[in-house]
C-alpha cells in the first residue's frame, strides 16, 4: 500500500500563497483528483468530499484555495473579469507543477468547473485525463445574475458576511473578488464556450435541476460542442452545490467515471 501523501499546508503559485491539503497516495504512485472550488468557496467548504473519494477512488486527492479564499493570500482587488481564464493558463499549471502532478482528473465546481474546463481546453497538458465538471458557468445567464445580486444584498445587509468569515480569513476579499466582478457591466457578455471545443479527455457534467445559478442550458452547450464524449448527470431535487444536496449520487458518478478512465488507461497500455 502506497504511504499515505502529507500535506504540505502552503503552496506559491501565481505569486501567492495557497493553503492546501492533500488525501490518498502521492502523484508519483497515483493518478490524482485536483479539486476547483466555487467562486465562494474554498478547501473546508469541500467538506469531507477529498476523503471520501480518495477512499472510493483509490486515486490522491489535491485541495487547495484560492487566493483571497480561506486561508490563502488575498487577492489583487478588483478582479479582471477574465480572472477564470487567468485562473486556468496562468496559475493552475503552476499548482500542477508544485505539487507533482503526474496524471489525473481535474474535478471543478461552479467557477472551479469552468477553471478546468478553460484549462483542459486552452493548454496542451497531456497530464489532465478527464475532467470533471460540477454546475459549470460558460456563459451568463439572467437568472445566475440576479441570484448574484440577491447575494450582495445578503452580504452588505443580512448575515452573508459573518458566515463566510467562518471560512475565509478576509471574507471581504473573498465576497468582492467575486461578486463585483460577476456583476460588473462588461460581465454580462462573458462567455467562455469556445474552449469546450478544444476539449480532447472525457468529461462528465453534472448539474442539479433546481440550480438557482445557472440551467441546464450551460450541460445542454457543453454537450453539444464537445469533441471529446460527455456524460452528463442531472439530478432532482438539488440547487447549484450537487456534492451537499445528493452526496452519494455524486461520489457514485465520480468513482465511476475514475474507474472507467483507469480501464482506458489499462488497454491503450497493453495495446488492447
């Protein structure tokens, strides 16, 4: 049995310096799970997902937040509204490299999902194998945006702020990176789908019918120009964070897939 991977606690990468965690044997003697959090989120609001599907799995499982997230670096404020993409070609490789990743699975949620699907899309990075993709955004939609605006109210006038001051060290940083820039008036033409036709690994979406922050057209998109094949999972009764509201529907999917990968993997290695 591989020796189980430490966490290093802090990582630079894009010139900050990132928390992280990591579950499950190394890169070196695995393929790994890199995990993508919200734009909210970061790596305790992942709750007990990493080690759950490095038990499942058997795959290592690398979490980490980024800057002006949790316990991280704060952010440079604004942020530019393309800071996805940014995200994706700039800082993501540089996470990748720092932690010796070999080979794997990129598993994003919300602006997480729309990081590694701008990353698998844009870099050449033979190391990424698939990608998962949980309520992903690749283009605005008039219902996520008023469902952001509700959130700055909530934040500047309810108690938004002080819950999200449980998990990161400058909510403020955390909140306004991402809302201002969601909401700013450039954003509403933001829209990343292109990069879904450059795609070449297996993608599995996944999306809960009752997301508030985005329909199903944004599978329906990715669906439709992917090269690469998709499967998709779209599940009742759950809103925009699939992993909480229907947990064992998607460990299930996710295990799944891995093991599929690791199937292909197997024969293009014998030649079968």
């Amino acid at each position: 049995m591989s020796a189980p991977w430490v966490a290093s606690g802090r990582l630079t990468a894009g010139g900050k310096a990132l928390e992280n965690a990591c579950h499950g044997p190394a890169p070196d003697t695995a393929p790994t799970l890199v995990l993508l959090h919200e734009g909210l989120g970061c790596i305790a609001l992942w709750r007990d997902l990493p080690a759950v599907l490095a038990e499942a799995t058997g795959f290592g499982v690398f979490v980490y937040s980024r800057a002006g997230y949790g316990q991280s670096d704060p952010c440079d404020l604004p942020r530019p509204l393309d800071y996805m993409t940014r995200e994706a070609v700039e800082v993501l490789p540089q996470v990748l490299d720092a932690i010796g990743f070999e080979r794997g699975v990129l598993v994003g949620h919300s602006d997480g999902a729309t990081i590694a699907a701008i990353h698998a899309g844009s870099i050449a990075d033979t190391r990424v194998r698939g990608i998962v993709l949980m309520a992903p955004h690749v283009f605005t939609e008039d219902m996520g945006l008023a469902q952001i605006a509700q959130a700055k109210t909530a934040y500047d006038t309810g108690d938004l702020r002080a819950r999200l001051a449980k998990y990161h060290a400058d909510p403020d940083c955390a909140f306004r990176g991402w809302n201002d820039a969601w909401l700013a008036p450039g954003f509403r033409d933001w829209n990343v789908s292109d990069v879904i036709d450059y795609v070449r690994v297996p993608i599995l979406a996944i999306q809960g019918r009752q997301d508030q922050y985005g329909t199903l057209a944004q599978i329906d998109e990715i669906a439709s120009r992917s090269y690469a094949p998709v499967d998709t999972l779209i599940l009742d009764e759950c809103r925009h964070v699939p992993f909480a509201d229907q947990p064992d529907a998607v460990r299930n999917a996710i295990v799944d897939y891995c093991t599929r990968l690791t199937r292909i993997e197997a024969a293009r290695a014998t030649g079968l």
